[in-house]
C-alpha cells in the first residue's frame, strides 16, 4: 500500500509512525496540529505551502514495501 494525497494526515501516522519524521522535515508538525485530523495530506500541503510530490515522494520512501 503506497500513501496517496487524499489520505488523512492522522490516519497515515497512526498507520505508519515512521512518516513522522518526513512531516516533520517538511515544514508541518501535524502532530499536535488539531486539523491533522480533519485535513488529508493535499490539504496540510497546500496550507503550508508544501510541495505536495515532493512530500509524497519522502513518505512513501519510508514505508516498508510489501513483497
């Protein structure tokens, strides 16, 4: 399962802590952030001024591939 762009910021942390750190990095502390968990990750991008395929490129970096 890859991240995609509509997905909750909230529930891709929960699914997968290690994408914290590449939010982090990019300039949005989603985690404390209330509209994490309302907010998908265009939308947190997009409020931050974030690129949004340069974030999406980092998260799925970290996420463990299934074989």
């Amino acid at each position: 399962m890859t991240v995609t762009k509509d997905m909750s910021i909230m529930e891709v942390v929960q699914k997968y802590p290690e994408t914290i750190e590449v939010f982090m990095n990019s300039g949005m502390g989603c985690i404390g952030c209330a509209a994490a968990h309302f907010e998908n990750i265009e939308q947190g991008a997009l409020a931050h001024g974030i690129d949004i395929d340069s974030l999406m490129q980092g998260l799925n970096e970290v996420i463990p591939q299934q074989a």
